[in-house]
C-alpha cells in the first residue's frame, strides 16, 4: 500500500476531529500544494492522496487546530504544521494526530 493518511482525534473529548481542515504540501524548493480538505466522521481524511505513490522528499501536513476547536471556546492553538521526510516511495505513511486545544502529539503509524 502507497500513499499517506492521516488521522486526527481531540484528546480532550476522545472524538475524531470531524470537520477539520487540513492540507498536504510538497516541501522544500519544490513546495506545492498536494491536498486540501476537510476530515470525515471519522478523523480521516479521504483524499487520493491516500493511494497516490509520493515520491521521496520532504512534505508538510497543517492541521487548523484554531477553526477546530474555536467552535467550543478559546484555544491556544492555531494551526500544527509538521514537517516530515518520505524515504521509500512505495511504503505508506499513516500520520495520527491527537491534539487539544493547548498541544499535540503525532508519530508515524504503520
């Protein structure tokens, strides 16, 4: 399986972050736009992004945390950007975030 997925769960609520807005950018000198969307019911994002084969090189992921949680109160937060490095064009690169409004936490899944 190619592709990048990702996921996104508010940890103060255990909910998926349904309705998230998120982008995936080709990064460095070559810095495009590759995504653009918003998550589903359940966190993920469904985008062809997720079966496309990514060449190797370095990506970026935003996650608009601020317009998330805005909707149930003040945060701190606004926007998480990571910034990550794609070595083997045919693995799949699973991105799972777990945020508040005052902090995240991603890794890269299998």
């Amino acid at each position: 399986m190619t592709g990048l997925s990702l996921h996104a769960v508010d940890a103060a609520t255990g909910r998926p972050a349904a309705g998230m807005r998120v982008r995936v950018l080709r990064a460095g000198s070559r810095q495009r736009v590759l995504a653009e969307g918003r998550l589903g019911a359940d966190g993920t994002l469904d985008h062809s992004i997720v079966r496309t084969r990514l060449a190797a090189g370095l990506y970026e992921v935003v996650f608009a945390i601020g317009d998330f949680v805005g909707a149930a109160g003040e945060g701190f937060l606004e926007e998480a950007a990571i910034r990550f490095r794609i070595d083997d064009p045919d693995g799949h690169c699973h991105l799972p975030l777990k945020f508040t409004a005052f902090g995240v936490a991603l890794f890269r899944g299998c």
